[in-house]
C-alpha cells in the first residue's frame, strides 16, 4: 500500500466523497473506485474506530460536566453549613444549590441511555445498530 492508498482510505474513512478525494490526490475516481473494494475491511475498520474515539469523546464530556456540578454542589452544600443565618440571605445558597441539584438530575436521567444519533450498519448481516451510551459507560 503506497501513501497515497493509505490518504485514501484515512480520507473515504472520513466520509469524503470520490470526487473530493480525487481532486485532493490527483488520482481518477475509477482508481479510488477500484481502492475502495480493495480495501473495503480497512475502510469498515477506520471507520469503526472513528465512532468509537467519538464515543469516548462524549463518555468523557458528560462525565467532566458531571463532575464539575458534583463539585459545584459540594461547595454550596459547605458554604449552606457554615453560612451565618443572622447575615447571609440563605434562600440565594439555596436556590442556586437546588439548581445544580436538578442539572445533576437531568443529567443523570438523560445518562441512563444517551443516544448519540451515531449509528453502526454491519454490511455482512445487513443489520444497522444505534450507538448509545448508558450510565455505566460513563
């Protein structure tokens, strides 16, 4: 496999279209044609581990965010049980903690199964799966 193979299938992995890719590497779309049976399993391979690095990609964002309002929470919660009643306004902490309360909840009920709107079509059984997240992948 010559370099220029090897931009094509990292290219049509990507989801480029013949005639993109033919313009970019100087190469007849009938010989892209011909490379993309060639090279069929590499191009399902590629393109299988683009949609898991995105997977992970989105496991990682939801799990940052859950853990910053977890943090968020925790300081509040704090500053509630230190908080001076005769001088501070108690229901602003309280507001604001109850809201971080409920993004944690529609945080976690959204978890339970995310869809990514991705999907995984398997050519060899003729069957298309969506890709979705559970909690436990978080």
């Amino acid at each position: 496999m010559n370099d220029k193979q090897k931009k094509f299938l990292v290219l049509r992995a990507d989801g480029l279209s013949f005639d993109k890719i033919a313009i970019e590497l100087k190469v007849t779309k009938k010989t892209l044609i011909q490379w993309s049976r060639l090279f069929q399993d590499e191009i399902k391979d590629l393109e299988f581990l683009a949609m898991q690095k995105l997977k992970e990609e989105f496991s990682n964002n939801q799990v940052q965010k859950y853990k910053q309002l977890l943090e968020h929470l925790k300081k509040f919660d704090e500053g509630i049980e230190s908080a001076n009643f005769s001088e501070e306004k108690v229901k602003d902490l309280f507001t604001i903690r109850n809201n971080i309360a409920y993004q944690l909840e529609q945080l976690e009920k959204k978890s339970i199964y995310t869809n990514t709107n991705l999907t995984k079509k398997c050519d060899i059984m003729g069957t298309t799966e969506n890709i979705t997240l559970s909690l436990h992948e978080l």
